[in-house]
C-alpha cells in the first residue's frame, strides 16, 4: 500500500478538527480511539494528542464509558 502523501494527511488531520464535536461525541458515549482514527484515516496516537488538547478525559485501555446519570424526567417512571 502506498503512503499517504503529507497534503492527504493533513486533510485527513483537518477533517478531524472540522468534525470536533462529532468525534468528541463519539468517543465519550463509547467508540474506541481506534475506530475513530479509521473512520478519519488518521493515527490513533495523533488522535489522542488531540482529544487531550481539547481537554476530554481519555478512558484507560479498554474502560467502558462513564456511566451517565439518568435524566430528571425518567425517575420513577421504570426507565
């Protein structure tokens, strides 16, 4: 397989950071690091530097997401 070519990396860097709430999202309800860097195309070490960089708390190897809270408006009601 050829190597990307530095003008295809960094325009696979880019979309990352134009997509930075989706794959913010993505990682804290529970995708893996590296099935975010695939579906970028970038480098699972490079994706974390930057999930760092913009403050998220990175899960230890293979730790599920945190828990979320129930919403207010499904307490009490078998949800």
């Amino acid at each position: 397989m050829p190597r990307r070519t530095p003008v295809e990396t960094a325009a696979a860097r880019s979309r990352v950071v134009a997509d930075r709430a989706t794959v913010i999202a993505r990682y804290t309800r529970g995708d893996s690091l590296k099935a975010i860097a695939r579906a970028y195309d970038v480098h699972a070490p490079w994706l974390v530097a930057r999930l760092t960089r913009w403050g998220v708390e990175l899960r230890e190897h293979n730790a599920p997401p945190a828990a979320t809270p129930m919403c207010a408006g499904a307490v009490g009601r078998g949800r």
